[in-house]
C-alpha cells in the first residue's frame, strides 16, 4: 500500500495519505480544504515512513524470529562443545615447540 506525500498549492500545507489499490487518492488539502494538491516525489518522506511502519513492526517480529531461533539445531548451546575431542582422549601433541 504506497504512502504518497502531497502538499497544497493553496496553504502550502504537506501531508502524507495511504493510497489502497483501486482506491481514490485524496482531493483536497487535509488543513484547508482546497483542491489545488500535488503529490510530491518525495522519496526521504516514503522512505523515513517505511522505516517507520518497520520500526513499529520490529518487537513483534523479534520474537516470532527469536521463538523460530529456539527449535533449530544451531540454537543448542553445547552443540560446538560436544564436538570437541575432551582432553583425555587427545592423541600426545609430543614436546613443548622451543622457539
Ligand atoms: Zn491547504
């Protein structure tokens, strides 16, 4: 759903709208009412909302990411530990290296 950034001829007025698919884009100015709008191409505004929208997405799709972390393989913490060849079973490494 594209955020579209429009600012008024009329008052100067700038404000963001959500423009569903099929829908119809706003016709008049949010402050004043004119109709005289224009949407701008504002990238830094559609961009720092997205940012936003995900931002205020993040706590909730942590979790769901960390709950899905839990049930992997790779989350067991001892998993490179019970690789490990224990000391006593290590083959001689011979004499100290006398540098
Ligand atoms: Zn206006």
């Amino acid at each position: 759903m594209p955020l579209f950034t429009y600012r008024c001829e009329a008052c100067g007025a700038i404000f963001e709208a959500l423009v569903r698919s099929g829908r119809a884009e706003p016709t008049a100015c949010q402050t004043c009412h004119a109709t005289a709008i224009r949407r701008q191409p504002s990238a830094f505004a559609v961009t720092h909302s997205e940012v936003d929208a995900l931002r205020s997405l993040d706590p909730m799709y942590k979790r769901m990411v960390e709950d899905q972390m839990a049930r992997t393989p790779d989350a067991e913490p001892m998993r490179h530990l019970n690789k490990l060849t224990p000391f006593s079973a290590a083959p001689d490494p011979g004499p100290p290296i006398d540098f």
